[in-house]
C-alpha cells in the first residue's frame, strides 16, 4: 500500500510530488509500527530457534522450526516458486509458535517466581536470625546492667573490684562456648539424619517405579494424617506462644518487683548498718554513763558518812563564834582602812621626796627618821 501511495505520488505533473504533510507523517507512522511489530515477531523467532538449538528436536517444535528455517533462509529455493516470491509461515505455525514461547515464558516466570521466593524466604529468615540475635544481645546487655552496671552507678557500692567484671565476662564466655559445643553436636546430628532421609528418599525413588495405585492412596491417607498432625502441631505452638508470651510478662512483672525489692533491701542494709553503729555509740556512752553513775554513788555515799558523822554545837558555843567572827570581821575592815591611808601618805611622801631630791642635786640625802614610819603605821 505505501509503495502504491509513493508510485502515486511520483505520476504528478513535472515530477514533483504534492501530497499533504499529514499524510506523509501517517505514513511514516504506519511504517514504523509495521516495523516494530515484524521486528517482535523476529524477536520471537530467533528466540525459538535458539532454544530449540539447546534442546533435542521434538516432533512438532521440531518440524515448525524447519518450517521457518527454510522459510527464512535465503540460500534455500524451492525449484517450484519463482525468484521474487518467498516461503513465508502460515497463521497455524505462527500461532504453535507462539504458543510455544508463551508456553515458555510461563515457566520461566514461574521458575524465576520460584527462585524469588526462596530467596525471600532465605532473606526471611536471616531477618528472624537478625531479631533473635538481637534479642539475646539485648538480654545480655540488660543481664550485665542489672549484675554489673546497676551495682558500679551505685555509690554505696563502689569499691566493686574488676575481678567481679572479669569473672562475669569469663562465666558468659564460658556458657557460650559451651552452648556452640552443643549447637555443633546437633547440627552434626541433624546433618546424619539428613543423609540418612536423602538414602530414604533415594530409595524410595528407585522403587517408585514399582508403585501400585493402592499404594499411592496410602501415601494420600499417611500425608493426610501427618498434615492433620502437624495442624494440631501448629495450634499447640501458637497456644505455647500464647502462654510464652503471658509467662513473660509475668517474668517482667516479677523482675520489676525484685528489682525494687533489692533497692528496699540495700536501703534497709544500709539503715541497719546505720542504726547498728548508732548502737555501739550508745553502748559506749552508755558504759561512761554508768561509770560517772558509780563515781556520783561513790561521792554520795561519803557525803553522806560526813553527814552522818556531823554533830551540831552547842546554840551559846554558836552565838560566841558568831560574836568572834564579826569583831574579827571588823577587825579586818579597819587594818584595809588603816593599809588605805598609809598608801595615800606614802604617796604624798614619794612626792615631796622626789621634789628634795631634785632640788638638792648631788648632795646626799639623809636617812629618812624612824618617827614618821612609826607614825605612819599608827605604832
């Protein structure tokens, strides 16, 4: 049709062609889908042909492969057609071929859905190791601040040596190496037993040829009981879940209570301590009281033998004492007068005497006279 448009176009008067803009680019168009729906069909051909070149030629893919191979080479001509003509494949073959490929793309996408999923799978479960390895690394981490980081903030217990944190870290060693010597020991054995189960099914395959239908519904009969087994398997564990999962929230319930318990404790430890040193200062002011308590029983009981041996005089003895002791009170009082007035004229003395002696310069003085000490004593 397109040639038929362009050899329409070339009979124009004087050789120039008159044809539209939109017609030439809806023929271009068109060529170009024609284009690409051959190409896709070639696309599909080659991809035939090349996988029938890996696989053994069957009858009918065989037969429809020769088809187009003889149709598409072009060194092959039959003595029958003329040379413009060409062998081209009929609606049937290119529909079986199609069928073929899509038949093709179907089990490819389910071999690649397959592979997708067990890959998904595995990613599965390296995210299900990932949560329980850090589910036992956030056990460990919570066991070693409630054993060892709890007790270190703590400022009452400070003086915990490095010994303890060395021997909590060789212990957790310990216990790993030993649960990796265990986790060995069961993979050794589930190893063995998957050998074992691989000879199993070997077996069995190697005698599966000799099956009968009867056996077959026994088979039937046996995977219907185990999948009814493990139904019941699977409602267990989801109960067991279910009660794991109340078992540790109560765990968590308690951990909290004891935790809180232990700080009761270590305050209670801490005013027993307390308290028992206020005890012993106690006793001890206590042991001093009881002996000023004797020295004071000491004292009072000779107090009271000097009361005891105590005589009262007699009232006249009394009144004479009295007498005595107020005229020598007296007594007192007028010698302090006397001692009074001598120092005011020893004063006045000091004075004048300073004066002579200062007006007489170098000359000798003479001995005070004996009179006026007498006389100034009252002698």
């Amino acid at each position: 049709m397109a040639l038929f448009i362009l050899a329409t176009m070339a009979e124009t008067e004087d050789g120039h062609i008159n044809t539209d803009k939109k017609l030439l680019v809806q023929l271009v168009e068109d060529l170009k889908r024609s284009n690409a729906a051959q190409q896709a069909e070639i696309d599909m051909f080659e991809r035939y042909i090349s996988r029938l070149d890996v696989l053994q030629p069957q009858s009918e893919d065989y037969e429809t492969a020769s088809q187009i191979e003889m149709a598409t080479s072009p060194g092959r001509k039959s003595k029958a057609r003329t040379p413009e003509r060409q062998q081209l494949l009929t609606l049937e073959q290119k529909c079986d071929v199609a069928k073929s490929m899509h038949k093709q793309m179907l089990e490819d996408l389910k071999r690649a859905k397959d592979i997708s999923e067990r890959e998904l799978d595995n990613y599965k479960a390296t995210l299900e190791e990932a949560d329980i390895h850090l589910a036992e690394v956030k056990k460990e981490c919570g066991q070693f601040d409630r054993d060892i980081g709890k007790p270190l903030r703590d400022k009452k217990s400070v003086t915990m040596s490095a010994e303890k944190v060395i021997r909590y870290i060789e212990d957790k060693v310990k216990a790993k190496e030993s649960l990796i010597e265990k986790l060995h020991q069961k993979n050794g054995a589930l190893l063995a037993y998957k050998k074992k189960l691989q000879i199993q099914l070997k077996q069995q395959e190697e005698m599966g040829e000799g099956l009968t239908a009867l056996d077959f519904e026994q088979l039937k009969f046996g995977n219907m009981k185990c999948r009814k087994r493990l139904d019941e398997q699977n409602l267990r564990h989801v109960e067991l879940k279910l009660l794991t999962g109340k078992t540790l929230h109560v765990l968590n319930s308690n951990k909290e209570k004891l935790q809180t318990l232990t700080h009761e404790s270590d305050v209670l430890s801490s005013d027993a301590a307390l308290r028992a040193k206020l005890l012993i200062k106690f006793e001890e002011e206590t042991k001093q009281a009881e002996e000023e308590r004797n020295k004071a029983e000491a004292l009072n009981r000779k107090l009271r033998g000097q009361l005891a041996d105590f005589h009262v005089p007699h009232v006249l003895q009394y009144i004479k004492v009295k007498e005595s002791h107020g005229q020598l009170k007296k007594s007192v009082k007028e010698w302090e007068r006397k001692v009074e007035i001598a120092e005011m004229a020893l004063k006045a003395y000091s004075k004048s005497w300073d004066k002579l002696r200062i007006t007489a310069g170098a000359r000798a003085v003479p001995a005070r006279p004996a009179t006026i000490d007498a006389g100034l004593y009252g002698f």
